[in-house]
C-alpha cells in the first residue's frame, strides 16, 4: 500500500542545521532542547532519506 498517491506531494518542515542560525547558535540552539526535535535535517541528509532510500523502494 502507498502512502501517497502517484502525483502525490509530501511536505513537511524541520529545521535546516545548515542555515547561519545554527552555526551562530551551536549546541545552544533552542530546538536541540527535547522532546522539540528528535531527528533534525539539512538539505544533503532530506535528499538522503526521500531520494535515495525512499525512491528506491
């Protein structure tokens, strides 16, 4: 069973650990707090997990 339909969209937000906010912040960015984020992104690990993971199901 798919979980979205051919044409489909995911859309989702996360915050980028890429951007200048979170260079200027380090391990003191407000979202490393738990339970705020439990897994956080940038644009190469997104790629990873939708592109090459889940495209090749």
């Amino acid at each position: 069973m798919a979980l979205l339909k051919n044409g489909g969209f995911l859309v989702f937000s996360t915050p980028n650990t890429d951007s200048f906010e979170w260079a200027v912040a380090g391990t003191n960015h407000v979202q490393i707090l738990p339970p705020g984020h439990v897994n956080l992104f940038n644009l190469r690990s997104i790629k990873y997990y939708l592109i090459d993971l889940v495209l090749k199901l």
